[in-house]
C-alpha cells in the first residue's frame, strides 16, 4: 500500500474508532469509547497487527473484561456482534487497465452533475436519492445499453476529507460479464487522477464483490464488525 493511501486509510479509521495512531498502528488490544452514542454502541476493527474494540461508555468495562485474554479470532467470535465487511484499497495509482469500458458507454459524473439522474432507481449501493432529491454521492460511473441505464459506481464521501467509498450495482441481466469491474474501475481511475482515495467495501459472504475489488487491483485494508444484536 503506497504511503498517501496508508496515511489516509490511518486518518479515517482513527477518526471511526476513537484510537490514536500509534495505537492502531501497534500490536495490541485496544479498548475505546464512542462519545457521541447513547446507545449500546460496540463496533471492532482488525487493522495489520491492532484490534481496536471501540463501544459506547456504558459497555466499556464490560466488553473489556468480557474479552480479557481472548486472541484476535475469539474476539471476532463473540455471538452478540454481527456484519463482518472486508474494506479494500488501492494497492497504487495503477489500476487494471483490462477491465476498460469503450468511450461511447460510459460517463462519468460529479457533483452537481449527478442531479441529472434524479429518480434513477435500482441502484441502491452505489446511487440513491431521498424524498427532497438529495444523494450522498459524489461520484458516478455510469454504464449504458443504448439508453437505457444498466449499471452505476458510484462513491460517497467519508469523515475524512479525500477519502469517498465506492459502491457498484448492475442490473441482474448484465451481471457476470465483468460490467461491475469495469465500473469500479473507471471510477477508481477518476478519483485517484483527483487525488481522492477510494475504498471498497464487501462482506465476506459475498464472493464475487470481493473479487471484483481484487480484479480492479484493490488489496484488503480492513476488516471490522459491527451492530450490537443484545
């Protein structure tokens, strides 16, 4: 992982899960606090060599002693946390230039642009608008079979400035034909010439969206677990 992309994945996941750099860059267990949740809050990062276990103030003690002397499989396996999620990142700037769409079927959009396609609909991980019209995305790759819509990257902002997470869908018709791959990846290339660095996220269930970010050149960055099902 190039240096600018290590600093900002290490920015955000400081920022996500109350931890300092230097204790996510260790090789401890590390118990924080969320303070802005009122809520039974508990969320858990594997990140190199640290596992950050971060909760809300009253489950602090509790998880602590609950997961004293547990190794970082067994904390994973506590029954009561659920939704484990691979995040993948750039391994560089270079990104796989086979999965390529031709010019005339694609477009890429941002900002403002992306109104354009208010009401769109179907696209729910990578583009969706709310009942005023407002989106979260920042960024769309858009793919078209004659005029018809059939699949959308699209990328978000995080709470880190310059780092936006990629989502991608396609139409059932279209799938398994390498339309996801090109769409993450022609997006991809967008963000990184902008110095944006994007992520990729996917559950480890599901196969074949982990192989579309080993396919546009992304690498495991981190894993974490989330939702308090108690």
């Amino acid at each position: 992982m190039k240096e600018w992309i290590k600093n900002k994945t290490e920015e955000f996941l400081s920022k996500e899960f109350y931890c300092t750099l230097t204790e996510l860059q260790g090789k401890e267990t590390v118990y924080s606090v969320n303070p802005n949740t009122r809520q039974p809050y508990i969320k858990i990062l594997a990140y190199k060599n640290s596992i950050i276990v971060c909760t809300s103030n009253d489950l602090h003690s509790k998880i602590k002693e609950l997961l004293r002397h547990k190794n970082r499989d067994e904390i994973f396996e506590i029954p009561f946390v659920y939704g484990q999620t691979i995040h993948f990142v750039p391994r560089d700037r270079n990104i796989n230039s086979m999965w390529a769409l031709p010019g005339d079927s694609y477009e890429v959009l941002f900002d403002t642009e992306i109104l354009s396609l208010k009401g769109l609909k179907g696209f729910e991980n990578s583009l969706s608008f709310d009942h005023n019209g407002f989106t979260s995305a920042k960024a769309v790759c858009i793919a078209k079979d004659d005029k018809t819509i059939v699949g959308v990257a699209g990328a978000a902002e995080s709470s880190v400035s310059g780092l936006w997470e990629i989502g991608v869908d396609v139409m059932e018709k279209y799938r398994n034909s390498g339309l996801g791959s090109c769409l993450v990846s022609q997006l991809t290339k967008e963000l990184l010439m902008r110095n944006i660095v994007p992520f990729y996220s996917a559950s480890v269930t599901n196969i074949g969206s982990q192989m579309v970010a080993s396919r546009c050149g992304y690498i495991p960055g981190w894993i974490d677990r989330w939702k308090l099902c108690i």
